[in-house]
C-alpha cells in the first residue's frame, strides 16, 4: 500500500481486517504537511447537490468515524453541525439536495431566513433567503486522525515504512516490485497507490493529468478574546454557496476561525511548491468575513495553511485497476472533498482488492476514454 493519507490508511487498515498482510509505505509520513489530508480540519456533510453517490457514502463514513472513536478512545469529529447558506437566485444546488438528502436518511433542517437569524445572529444573512443545517455533521481533526488510523494499522499488526516508491517501471505494472527511496526493492500480490497530488507523476501516462493539483489557500482569524459566538458552541460549520463557495469553521481544537475560498486555484507542486499564503486571497477572506460575519470584522490572521487540491475532470474519484495490471490499483482524486469518506472508501476499496470486485463505473479510469 503506498500512501498513508486519508485514502490509503484506511484502505491498509481494512485490507489488514479482511485477513491481508500489509506493508504501508509513505515518503513524508501519515497526515504530513505536504499531504492532502495534511490540514486541521476537514468538513463532514451529507449535502452534496444532484445525483451523486457521495451522500449515501458520507452516512456509511459518518458511522465508521464514530465507531473508529469508541474503538480507539480518541475524538476525530467535532459535531458541530453544517450550516448551507443558500443564495438568492443560485441555490438549484440545495434544491437538490433535499431529495437525495431524504434518500439518504441524512437529518437535516430547512431553515428560513428569519430562523437563521433567530438561531444564530452572529452571522450577517444578507443575500441567504433559507438555507439547510444538517445536525450530524461538523469537521474531522485531519492530520491527527491520519496518525491515529496509522496507530490503529500499527496495532492491528500492519507494518509502516517511511520510504518513497519511485516511479521506475510502474506503468509496467510493477512486474519488477517497487523501487523504493533506499533502493531496495520491496515485492508484493496486489500494490494499491493512494499517492493523491502525486498519482500523476507515477502513473504519467494512465493518470498524468487527469489528478491536477490546484493551490488552495486557508486562513485562520482570532476571534475577539473571551468572544464565544464564534467557537463550536455556538456555530456550526458553514458553507456559502454563491458565486464562490466560501466554507468554514468555528474556532476548535485551539486554532482560530478557518476561511476557505474552494474555487479552484493555479497548479500547484505538492513537492516543492511554495506554501506562503498570497495578499491577495488573504484581503479576499478578510473582506469576506468583515461582511458575513461583523463580529469577526479586522480579527488578526493567526494562522495560515496552503495545501492542494488533486482533481479530477469530473471531481468523481479514481478506483480502478491499471490498464495493464490486474493486481496494481489506483485511488485517487479527492478533488476538494475525499477526506471525510476515508473510512468508507477504505471498507469499500478492499473489498474490491481482496475479492476482485468490479469498481463502480462512475469511479473507473475508462470514463475520461468517453
Ligand atoms: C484546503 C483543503 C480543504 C479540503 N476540505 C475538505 C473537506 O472539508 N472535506 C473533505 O472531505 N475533503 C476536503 N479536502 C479534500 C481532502 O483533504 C482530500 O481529498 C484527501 O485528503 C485526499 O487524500 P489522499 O489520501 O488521496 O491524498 P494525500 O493526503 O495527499 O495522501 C497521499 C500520500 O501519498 C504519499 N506519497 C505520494 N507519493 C509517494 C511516493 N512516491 N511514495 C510514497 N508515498 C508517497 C504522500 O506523502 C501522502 O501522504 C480538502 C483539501 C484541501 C487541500
């Protein structure tokens, strides 16, 4: 298994359950900095607009997260809620998702605008005639549960190797076995890649530049001291669905309040691209936040992170074998939204490894052929 990221450690986590030995290697190490999953926090949500297979999943992972945190006696979800702004003339996407949340059996409230101020009038509705809450979700500790998942793989008999594979031969199908950054050579049944931003510089040509990696830039501001309106108590994990996608989060785990802009960004070098947040997102954030939420108006920037998406064209995920190779697998693609499917991805992955399952066409390389 090569990849300890939100993919891959639970895929080497439920291969090891379904009676597989693993050996999980990773160039920098579970949940690091340069990962996808290397950040704080990550949103855990139902709502996901028409015809997807996302919502159903994120139940299914809802359910692992919280059983994982009994199990380990650690807590890897801060339930706070998701809040769905929907904006005038520009919500078909919360439209639509009121069905399929139905379908999924997903809680959630329809919220008129005079009930969201009611419920939580530190937030300016200006422009937000209704909107969803989802009373289950809330967001991930990342980068811990990354390290936690390793710990429980480590426990349940898995072995972690710091190594990096390189990318010699792989688009062979691995005849030879891997070439690792030590230059021993490491020979396995299956081989599964879960190597997110990266998947492109491995597999150049089935994966290239079907997975790009797009520079997303988060900030934290510091809400005022002894201010609680903006801490998990009392705000949920929002979304701002207009003409961005601005998301969010309340003050957790001692870091300030997390702003994000999904719109895609340039292409970025999960390697060795620079990780300095630009002034120009930053006053795109603060002029944001001054307006959406006044109480929080010239808050101090008290962190920042820069971290990559690793799309796809689709922004579906990639589960597939390679074309050339029945036992080399590829998963990948998280595209802004893979972290919080982890567990169920993992659960669902092995069993198509280890019982040779078909992939769900929607997930398989041959739809960029169409
Ligand atoms: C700013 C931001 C916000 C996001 N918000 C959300 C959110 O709110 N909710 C949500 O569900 N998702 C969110 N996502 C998406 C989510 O974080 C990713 O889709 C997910 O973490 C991808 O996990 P991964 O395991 O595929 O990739 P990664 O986490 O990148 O893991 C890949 C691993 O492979 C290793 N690796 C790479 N090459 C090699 C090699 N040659 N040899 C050995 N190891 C190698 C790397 O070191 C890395 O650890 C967000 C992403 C970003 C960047």
């Amino acid at each position: 298994m090569v990849g300890a990221g939100a993919f891959g450690g639970w895929i080497a986590l439920y291969l090891l359950r379904r009676g597989a030995r693993v050996t999980l290697l990773d160039a920098w190490g579970a949940g690091n900095s340069r990962s996808s999953s290397g950040g704080e926090s990550r949103i855990i949500r139902g709502t996901y607009g028409p015809k997807q297979p996302y919502s159903r999943m994120s139940v299914r992972a809802l359910q692992l997260w919280k059983e994982h945190e009994q199990r380990w006696n650690v807590q890897l979800l801060h339930r706070t809620g998701v809040l769905w702004m929907a904006t005038e003339g520009n919500d078909e996407y919360e439209r639509c998702s009121l069905p399929v949340l139905r379908e999924a059996g997903i809680a959630y409230q329809e919220l008129s605008a005079n009930e969201l101020v009611r419920r939580w009038p530190q937030i300016n509705f200006d422009g937000v005639p209704w909107g969803i809450y989802e009373p289950g979700g809330g967001f991930l500790r990342a980068r811990v549960a990354c390290q936690v998942v390793l710990d429980g793989f480590l426990a349940e008999g898995g072995e972690f190797r710091l190594h990096a594979v390189q990318p010699n031969g792989l688009e062979y199908g691995c005849r030879d076995g891997l070439l690792v950054s030590d230059g021993s050579k490491l020979i396995a049944d299956k081989y599964v890649f879960a190597c997110g931003p990266w998947l492109g510089n491995l597999f150049p040509e089935t994966i290239g530049s079907k997975v790009s990696a797009t520079r997303q830039e988060v900030f934290f501001f510091g809400p005022p001291a002894g201010d609680d309106r903006f801490s998990e108590t009392n705000l949920p994990v929002w979304a701002d669905h207009g003409d961005r996608f601005i998301y969010g989060m309340p003050a957790g785990d001692g870091r300030g309040f997390k702003v994000a802009d999904d719109t895609h960004g340039p292409e970025f070098d999960a390697t060795s691209g620079d990780r300095t947040a630009s002034a120009e997102a930053l006053q795109l954030a603060r002029d944001y936040v001054g307006f959406r939420f006044p109480g929080m108006k010239n808050a101090p920037l008290v962190e920042t992170r820069v971290c990559q998406y690793e799309n796809t064209p689709d922004s579906d995920f990639i589960i597939d074998r390679h074309p050339r190779a029945e036992n080399v697998w590829i998963v990948g693609g998280g595209s802004g939204h893979g972290f919080k499917h982890g567990p169920a991805l993992g659960e669902m992955v092995s069993e198509s490894v280890i019982e040779q399952k078909e992939p769900d066409a929607r997930f398989r390389l041959s739809r960029f052929a169409r």
